[in-house]
C-alpha cells in the first residue's frame, strides 16, 4: 500500500485572503488522499482551524504588517526590518517542522522564508509584479521579489492564462519566471436563491484600515433604509446581533455561511483584495470594492476591474453608500465566467507524482 503524501501548507496572515484562497488546494489535496497539515498565525489561523477543525496546525511568526497610510511606500518601508525578521523566522521553523515530522512537500501562500532545500517547494501569488506609485520604485521591488521566489521549485498563480481574468498585470505578461497558472481558487459556489438582503457588507483585511472602514459603513447603514448584513471578519470572537430593524451585525461566518448569504445578497460591498474578488467571480454577484487605503495592488485591481466595467468602486475616504448602490447598478459582474477548476486538480496530481 503507498504511503500517503505530507503536505505542510504555510499561509500568510495578511487579512483573511490568503487563508480563504487555501480552502480549495487543502480540499483537493485531501481528495487526492494527501495528508495535510496546516502553518499560519492570527486570524488566518482561526479561520483555517474553524474550516478544517480536525487538521493539525502549527504557528508562524507573525509579519504584523499595519497601514496607517495613503502611502505604499510609507507603509512598508519602515516595517521592512520587522518583516525581514519573521523571514528569517519562519524559514529555521518550518525547517524543523519538516526535519520533525517528514514532510514531502510544503506550499507557502506568500509567506518567503516557507522553503526547505531538499523537497519540492511550492510559492503561491497573484503577484509577480508589486505596484509602486513610481515606476523605478516598482521595476526594484520586483527584482526583490522575484529573487526570493525563484527560491522555490514551483510558483502557482491563482488565476487563468488569457482573457478574462482577475490579476492583470499583477501576473500576466511577467518574463523571467517558471509560473503556472492553477486557476481561480475560490470556497464558494454558484447558488440561485431567493434575496435576502439588499446589501452584504464583508469587511477584512489589516488593522487599523479594517476596523476604519467598519465604523464609516455602519454609519451610513443605520441611516439607510436598505436590509444589510455587516461581517465584520473577527474570528477571535462570537457575536450577533441586530444594530436595527435593518441593519445586521455579526463578527465571522464559516466558508458555507458566507456563502449562503452572498449569495442571497443583491450587492456586495468589500475591499478588493483578491480573494474576495475571486469569490465574486465565482458566484457572479455585482460588487462595490473599496480599496485599502495604501495598499496598490488593491487600488489597481478596483480600477481595473471598474475600466472594464465589472464592478464599481470607490475610494475609503469618499464613500457613499446611497450614491454607490445607484451607481453600481451599471456594472455587470462576471457573469457566468467560472466554474469547475479543472487546472487545480491536474497541477496538485502532478506535483503528488513527482514527490
């Protein structure tokens, strides 16, 4: 009888995005008969651990990036040292998680130093270029970047090869990289049924930003006369509760919750990071995006996913709830774009194969 492979998949904590992107390579892996095992901290973690309760999980330094900052460069720039740090961290961690429990293979979803020389080792992004607000600024960010990827064996990249697609030039047209595209990887599920809500609010991403956009929504909601439903993203703890006869508050859904009500929403309003765009895509549901504040690769892919007229967006400090729900009415959505990922089952059976 073959022994069934061990995979350690080693994920960013950097809202809940990387985490929730995870959810169909872990379900496909175990399909496949691999055992998984699961690295991460924070919030990603709790969610991982409330999705797969009965995986073993381990911790990772955090990076414990804020944005305080309209500026991309300010943002990081200082937190660099402090990043660098749980680089070096993670990578003598995960080492030893191999060496201790024999792994065949680890995954790293945008974490750098999740590598181990002597088995395949897989990075996960949708970004092969980093947007800087100047060109010289990007063209060195990427060499960085691109550096360490080429550490690995093996880069994925969540989405399709041609048009249309999610990541533009986030990753197409990128020379000087083995990538593979494995699809768009979502947890959610084309679903017809009955609205619900007027409006579904899912709110994530890092502190202090986060938690800023939630004060700015709730306040328009309980003026509005629309059904909402806030999510606030927080899964270190429980609650619900009914803000008013309109508006609906509760703190974290699972993966099949979030599902049912999105699905059951009119209109989704969220940052555009780029999971939660891969799950409107997946569903086909008309969205306003707000970008974080700082963060350029969420501001690019708002603009261009409004230039192609999908979804609408509008900036943090400018937002609007009445004057958005009038003008999103003009975006379109994907409309039946997606579907089965068959490239993620043929590229997690090639890399079992070759372990």
């Amino acid at each position: 009888m073959a022994t069934r492979k061990k995979v350690l998949i080693c994920i960013l904590n950097w809202g809940l995005g990387h985490a929730t992107r995870c959810i169909p390579i872990i379900r496909e892996l175990q399909a496949q008969d691999a055992e998984v095992a699961l690295a991460s901290d924070g919030r990603a973690l709790d969610l991982l651990k409330e999705e797969f309760p009965d995986l073993t999980t381990y911790d990772l330094p955090a990076y414990d990036v804020t944005y305080r900052t309209w500026n991309m460069f300010l943002n990081i720039a200082p937190q660099l040292p402090k990043i660098l740090r749980a680089v070096l961290r993670e990578k003598k961690e995960v080492k030893k998680l191999v060496e201790l429990h024999q792994f065949d293979c680890v995954i790293s979803d945008n974490r750098f130093g999740c590598f181990v020389e002597n088995i395949p080792s897989v990075f996960m992004t949708h970004q092969l270029r980093i947007k800087m607000p100047f060109l010289i600024l990007e063209n060195i960010i990427a060499a960085f970047n691109q550096y360490f990827i080429r550490k690995f064996d093996y880069c994925w990249v969540p989405d399709r090869l041609g048009s249309p697609n999610l990541s533009g030039s986030l990753a197409h047209g990128v020379k000087g990289l083995k990538s593979e595209f494995v699809g768009v990887l979502s947890r959610m599920k084309k679903n017809d049924v009955v609205s619900v809500y007027d409006v579904l609010i899912v709110l994530s991403g890092p502190e202090p930003q986060r938690s800023y956009l939630e004060d700015i929504l709730t306040e328009q909601a309980l003026i509005s006369d629309k059904k909402i439903l806030i999510v606030q993203g927080k899964t270190e703890r429980r609650s619900h509760v009914f803000l008013n006869e309109t508006t609906e508050l509760i703190s974290y859904l699972t993966s099949e919750k979030l599902n049912e009500v999105m699905s059951a929403a009119d209109v989704v309003i969220s940052r555009s990071g780029y999971s939660t765009i891969m799950d409107l895509a997946m569903i086909g549901k008309k969205a306003i995006l707000i970008p974080t504040p700082g963060q350029t690769e969420q501001e690019y892919l708002a603009e261009n996913l409004k230039s192609d007229n999908i979804f609408y967006s509008e900036k943090q400090s400018t937002f609007n709830l009445k004057i958005a729900l009038t003008k999103v009415e003009r975006y379109n959505g994907f409309e039946n774009e997606f579907g089965e990922n068959k490239e993620l089952k043929k590229v997690i059976k090639k890399l079992l194969a070759e372990i």
